[in-house]
C-alpha cells in the first residue's frame, strides 16, 4: 500500500525520496527490517498470549532426551510467522502482481490448514490433529489453484533474447549494461519452460513430454503442469512439516533456503543480470523479492524465540504454511527441479520416513517382525537416538543446508 502512497506523492507532488520506493532493493530493505521487528517485538506478545491461553504443545512419549520439558510451550507460533510476512509485504509490495498474489493466497490458504489441525490437537485434546486426508486435499487444492493461474494467467511469462539464425557467426565482445539493455528479445510469451541444473542448455519446456500426441500437443501441457505443481506443494510442505520436530531446525533451514530463491528471484527478473548469467528472463518476477525479504526475516526473527530451548513452537500452522511458500517461489522462478538439492534437507527427513515405513511394513509381512533401517524417524530423531544434543544436530543440519543452498547458487554458472 506505501508503494502507491509515494508512487502518488511523487508523481503529483515530486516528494523528494519518494522516487525509492520504486526500486525492489529499498523496499525489500524495508521489508525485512520490519518484518524483524514484528517478529522479536510483537512475537513476545503472541507467546505471552498463547501462553496465557494455555495454547500448550501436548508431547507424545518418544523416550527422546528432554521431551518431558517441552510440555506445555506454546504452539501455534506459525502465526508469527504469517503476520511477520504479510503486513511489510502489504505495506511495500505492488499488490497488483500475479505472484505476490499466489504467494499471499497461499500463506493464508496454508497457515488456516495448519491452525486447524494445531486448534484439534490443542483444544480437542486429539493427538493425530486434522486428518492426513484432509491435510493432502488441501494442499492439491492450492496446487491446482497455484498451477492453474500460472499457466493461464497473461502476466505470467518468459523473455528469451534472439538468436542469430544457425550459420552466423558472431563475435564474441565485451558489452556493457546499457548495451545489453538494447540486446533484441523476444515478445513476452506464454511458456511452460524450467530450468534443469548442471546441464548445458538448460532450458526444458514441459510440453515437450507430450510431443507424441500430435501437432497441437502444447495445447494440453496443462495435463502435465498443474499435477507438477500438485506434487511439488504437496511434497515440499510435508518435508517442511517433518522437519519441525527439533528446536530452530525447520526456521532456520527454511531461512537457508528462501534467501537462496530470493537471489534467484532478484537475477531472474532483472534483464541485466539475466542476461550476463545466460539464464531465463522472467518479467516482474522481481517483486517476489519484496516477499522472501519480510519471509526471511519472518523466519529469523521467530528463531530468536524457537532456538533451544524453545518458547515457542511454530505447530502445523507455521511447517506447512513454509513447506508451501517456497514450493510456490521455487516454480515461480522456475528452480524447481532444483528443490532435491536447494531443499535437501526435507527431502532426507521425507525419505528417511518413507523408508522407514516401507521396510517396517515389508519386513513385518515377510518375518513376521517389523524391522528399522533408523532408530527413529524422521531422521533428526535417528540422531537424538544416537545421543547428540539437539543444537548440535540443528546446527549441523544448517552446515548441510547452507552447503546446499552454496551448491544451488552455484548452478547459475555451473552447467
């Protein structure tokens, strides 16, 4: 809303300093300021209330190490989290973009199923919370919405520079910005083009995949799209999910992540720096830079009261509210078959599950007695199993996400 306050004062009025609200590095600036201010100062705030509503977290008995001691700490601190994003990105993000508004859709539409489930497992006293089922419906239901505007909606598309036609030489000189501003590129277009890590000519549109069904086969991309972005929602939330189970661990290595999607954000939808990375320009995917900016300090500023020992615990309405935001960041900025190694934190702890099931299932119908291939799952418990503190494990697992996130980063070269 600031946004278009000063835009206003600055057209009619010329109110010196207005004019930087135009630029995304001011307003993300101001962004992640505020949104580390509401965090420490006004999280206090909803802790004490939580608290006073006896809003307490009921632990199931794991024979883990200090698990009695976390009874009764406040829940639902996804709340934070949510309001510490929402109210800078409503202050100084340009509403009227496509996906600013997916991603606001999506914090609202995630962090009710979260506060659902949290408010069964708090005040019903029903330990299993919402069911899965109802869980997984309303994730495909924002992936179906997530999937189908980005593949309908006219504001959502690609720019990729002109070649020379094969046979033509070019020489290979020096530019600098302004020439490359006047570089020739094409319209924008309609697309359903990713991007693949590590490979040359990186470039993969998923219509390709339907090529076999005839002339018009991009026509029905959208069979294949939307259930892609399902997956991915669906996925990415869960992992986030399981990976809040130990103090500072999902906060801190959502925060790894999203600071890495908000570099590829920034590059993506600047024609400059696209340009000199060789990478897909991508109009006014910029401004989800505002959203990662006040995410991030969201995430960072809710740490100052989940690191151990934790204050507060963000529940269901903050792990899946962030396994669904950077789903939907990482396929706005079309990094998302980068997310098994951006992400590979929750992906470790969504396998570790899977497999522990499967193999206690398998080995219980074939022995007639269930085996482990973990000592507990998901796989930050294998470790408290093992006996080491709960710091060491998070601090640990932020070591692996941030060479992860490096890794990721890295790929924008590395082909």
């Amino acid at each position: 809303m600031l946004y278009y306050l000063f835009e206003f004062l600055e057209r009619e009025y010329q109110l010196p300093g207005a004019g930087l609200f135009e630029f995304i590095s001011f307003r993300a600036a101001a962004a992640i300021i505020l949104s580390l201010l509401i965090s420490t100062i006004y999280g206090k705030k909803i802790i004490n209330y939580l608290r006073k509503k006896q809003i307490g977290e009921s632990v199931r008995e794991l024979g883990l190490e200090g698990q009695s001691q976390k009874a009764g700490t406040p829940t639902m601190g996804g709340v934070i989290i949510i309001l510490a994003t929402l109210i800078p990105v409503l202050l100084f993000a340009k509403l009227d973009n496509v996906y600013i508004e997916l991603l606001i859709a999506t914090t609202i539409w995630m962090g009710v199923i979260g506060f659902v489930d949290d408010y069964i497992k708090t005040f019903k006293k029903d330990k299993e919370g919402l069911k899965g089922r109802f869980k997984v419906i309303g994730q495909i239901g924002i992936g179906i919405i997530v999937g189908v505007t980005l593949y309908m909606h006219p504001e959502v598309t690609v720019k990729e520079e002109l070649k020379a036609p094969a046979g033509v030489q070019v020489e290979n000189v020096q530019v600098d910005a302004s020439e490359r501003l006047n570089k020739e590129y094409t319209a924008e277009e309609k697309s359903t083009k990713t991007t693949i890590p590590f490979v040359k000519n990186n470039e993969f549109d998923y219509s390709e995949l339907l090529a076999w069904t005839g002339e018009n086969y991009r026509d029905y991309a959208w069979l294949l799209f939307i259930p892609i972005v399902i997956f991915i929602i669906t996925a990415v939330s869960n992992g986030a999910n399981l990976t809040d189970g130990i103090d500072g661990l999902a906060a801190g290595s959502s925060a790894i992540i999203a600071l890495t999607l908000g570099i590829f954000a920034w590059v993506s939808g600047n024609i400059i720096f696209s340009d000199y990375l060789n990478i897909m320009y991508i109009p006014r995917v910029g401004e989800i830079t505002i959203f990662i900016s006040a995410f991030v300090g969201a995430l960072v500023g809710f740490l100052w009261y989940n690191t151990y020992p934790a204050q507060v615990f963000m529940g269901d309405t903050g792990s899946l509210t962030i396994g669904g935001i950077i789903a939907v960041i990482a396929i706005a900025v079309r990094k998302e078959l980068l997310i098994p190694v951006l992400c590979g934190i929750f992906l470790a702890e969504n396998l570790s599950v899977v497999m522990q099931v499967s193999w206690f299932k398998y080995t219980k119908k074939k022995f007639g007695e269930g085996r482990r291939i973990f000592l507990m799952s998901p796989l930050h418990h294998h470790y408290q199993k093992k006996g080491y503190h709960e710091s060491k494990i998070v601090t640990r697992f932020w070591i692996v996400g941030i060479i992860l996130a490096v890794l990721s980063i890295v790929t924008l070269k590395l082909r």
